[in-house]
C-alpha cells in the first residue's frame, strides 16, 4: 500500500464516523463500467456505487449536463418554479402511470414521504384508527426512524426504540399471513417487488397481486418501494410491470439522477392531491441541478436502449453464473442478481474479488449480490463470469 493510500485512510478512520466497514481501497476515479483506486488497481465493478450508477462512471453527456446546469441555476428554492424540476416530474408520470410527483434526495427519504402522505390520507377518512402500516420482514426500506421501522429486520432497529408506532410485520410472500395483516384500519402496506438488500427474493405475483386487492377492498395505500428496482434495474422500467399491479404510491431513487443524490415519491389516483402546502417538503428536494442529472440520466437510459440492455445481459450473466461451480441459484431479473452457493463462501468471494479485480457485494455468508451499471456490455457479463469463477475457485482451495 503506498503512502497516499495509507495516509487517506488514516485521515478518514480519525475524523468519519466509524458507520461503514470499508475495504482498504481508496476509488479515484472511473470510466464505463470500471473504477481504479490509489493503488493503480483497474476493478470491473459489479456493485455499481450500490445499485446507483446506472451509466458506469464518467458518462460524458451527464457530466457536461450537470456542468451546464450548476453554472446557470444549481439551487434555488421550492417557492420557485424551475424547469428541470416540472419537466422531470411529467416524465415519471408519463414512464409510471402515476399522477404526481414529490421529489427529496434519498431513497429513506421518499419512503417518509411515502409513510406521511398514507397518513394523511388515511386522516381524511373517518376512521380515526386508521394509522396502521404493514411491512415485510427482511426488508429494506432507509435509515431514518421511519424508515427503520418499516425495515423488517432487528439489526437496523436495535438500539433506536422506541421506533414509530402501529407497524406490524409480516413473512413476504405469506399469503395467509397478508390477509389477516391487512384491515379497514391499515392506512398502506410497503412492500419492494424484490427485496434486495436481503439477497435478491422476487415477490411471487399471486402475492402482490393480493396486496393491491387488499389494499383496495380496506382502502389502505398499496406502497411499491423501488428504490433499487426501478429506473430499468430489472429489465423493465419499474419492476410493477412484471407483476401486472400498479401501486398507488412508489417510492424511486438510487438510479435517478445516475449517481447525482436524488429521491422521488410518486403518488397514483386518489392519493396524488392529499398534501397540501406546508404537509411535506425538502430543502433540496428536486433541485435544478439533482432534476437536470435525473433527466439527462434518463435521456441517456432512452437513447442507449438500457432497460433492454438490463434485460438481456442480465439474463446471459445469469444463466453463465447458474453454470458455475459451487453456485445453488442465480435469482433476479434484469441487472439485479443474487448468486447463492452450497457453502458459506460469500465473504472469501468478495476478498479474493479485489485481487482478480472486480467488486462484488457479499450479503450474508453465502449470497452475493450483482447490481451492476445498466451499460453493462456482454463481454463484460463474460469477464464477470469468468472473475467470480476464479474466485469461487480461491475461496473453495481455502475453504
Ligand atoms: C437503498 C434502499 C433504500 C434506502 O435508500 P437511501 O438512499 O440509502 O436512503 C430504501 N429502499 C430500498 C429498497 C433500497 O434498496
């Protein structure tokens, strides 16, 4: 490790909080679907700054929009109209089939206003206990008190009690479970179509299929989190169109803005004119330059053909990945893929990743999770394929 590297690693333990625990890698600077680090060390990465860069690193049309746009009008308030925001909003009801936009800056962020916005709906009833939510364990929501309790798992709430009152939690794709969860005092559920953060489980449709029917009957808010899932990540522009249901609220960020910090709520029939000034709003939220990043983002998603691109690629690295040694599953759709193997050796995997020189991301002791850029070419699928099968290979001799 030469001194650079030690020196910025020594500055980051003694003044970052210790929230995160990194890899002694320092990333300088990327291009396409590959990021070097202080070392001069060239990864392919298969994480993609966690599901959010879509276009790679270094895409030079965002980069001269984002450019172009801080120069003219990089902030200003949310008592203003300002273009980037309006026109960014009309584009994600065109894509979604929803009414109305909120923007913020995060995925915890949008599910907040996600968890707000049914409650105020569900004041406007006339049933004064209509407060409760229903999640699923293993979730994922965000970070943020809400946020965490949505989230169905106790590492993320321990120490944090006590949390938002009137959620109740249930096993995902449990049917029966759902339907006694759900009643005429439910204000939403929240759900994300595949949970990701647990190790990529795609709902099953008869599922969400009976979560919109419940939702519907108790007229409870049917909440899509797709913070991970939408934007293309699984071969389709919002992971909903798989299943056939259409939520009446859905939460979007990570790919967004394409790396640029940027949060949406999305509210569909019924739910699109509930706040009303002064209920909710953000600072930053769908700022010019966060909105221009999003739509240039999703210009670039358009023109390169990169839902498709998702779809197709994705399907080739999983069905080479299903090939390997070692490998159980590979699950997903798209470029959203959790590769389970007979043995827990998920975490020598990643290890020996930084030595073949590429990123991966363990969850557990014996899944890895790929969410990788949409750009993601077929030859590249192969040099992945081709990577983790050395890898498996290193972490079984010293298994
Ligand atoms: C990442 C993620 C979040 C949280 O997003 P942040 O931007 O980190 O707040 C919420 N929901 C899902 C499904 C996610 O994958």
């Amino acid at each position: 490790m030469n001194d650079k590297t030690k020196e910025l690693m020594r500055i980051d333990d003694t003044f970052v909080m210790h929230t995160y625990g990194r890899f002694p890698v320092v990333l300088e600077y990327g291009e396409g679907a590959y990021v070097y680090d202080t070392e001069g060390r060239k990864y392919l990465d298969m994480v993609g700054g966690i599901a959010v860069n879509m276009l790679g690193y270094g895409n030079k049309k965002l980069a001269s929009a984002i450019g172009e746009q801080a120069a003219r009008l990089m902030h200003t308030s949310n008592l203003f109209y300002t273009a980037p925001q309006s026109l960014l909003a009309e584009k994600l009801v065109k894509l979604s089939g929803l009414k109305k936009a909120f923007f913020c800056n995060s995925g915890a962020e949008a599910n907040e206003a996600a968890l707000k916005l049914a409650r105020k709906a569900a004041k406007l009833t006339e049933n004064p206990r209509k407060t409760r939510v229903i999640s699923a364990y293993n979730s994922f929501h965000g970070r943020t008190m809400g946020a965490i309790t949505a989230t169905g798992q106790a590492k993320y709430q321990k120490n944090f009690a006590p949390l938002v009152p009137d959620f109740d939690y249930i096993e995902y794709n449990n049917l029966e479970q759902l339907e006694n969860a759900v009643d005429k005092n439910t204000c939403a559920v929240i759900m994300e179509p595949v949970q990701g953060e647990s190790g990529v489980h795609p709902a099953e449709k008869e599922f969400l299929a009976a979560v919109r029917r419940l939702c519907t009957e108790n007229k409870a808010a049917m909440i899509l989190d797709e913070v991970q899932t939408g934007m293309g990540r699984t071969g389709r522009m919002f992971a909903f169109e798989r299943f056939g249901v259409k939520p009446d609220i859905l939460t979007l960020a990570k790919m967004l803005g394409g790396g640029f910090p940027i949060g949406a709520c999305l509210a569909g029939e019924g739910y699109q004119d509930v706040f009303a000034p002064g209920d909710h709003a953000s600072t930053f939220g769908g700022n010019p330059l966060a909105a221009t990043a999003a739509l240039t983002t999703l210009k670039i998603c358009e023109e390169e053909g990169l839902v498709e691109n998702a779809d197709k690629t994705g399907a080739y690295l999983r069905g080479l990945l299903k090939g390997a040694e070692c490998v159980k599953e590979a699950r997903g759709f798209g470029l959203m893929i959790g590769v389970e193997f007979e043995k827990p050796i998920a975490k020598k995997i990643l290890a020996a990743g930084f030595e073949e020189g590429i990123i991966l991301n363990a969850i557990g002791d014996s899944v890895i999770r790929l969410v990788p850029p949409l750009i993601l070419t077929e030859a590249q699928a192969e040099e992945a394929a081709g990577k983790i099968g050395r890898c498996i290979k290193k972490a079984l001799e010293n298994d």
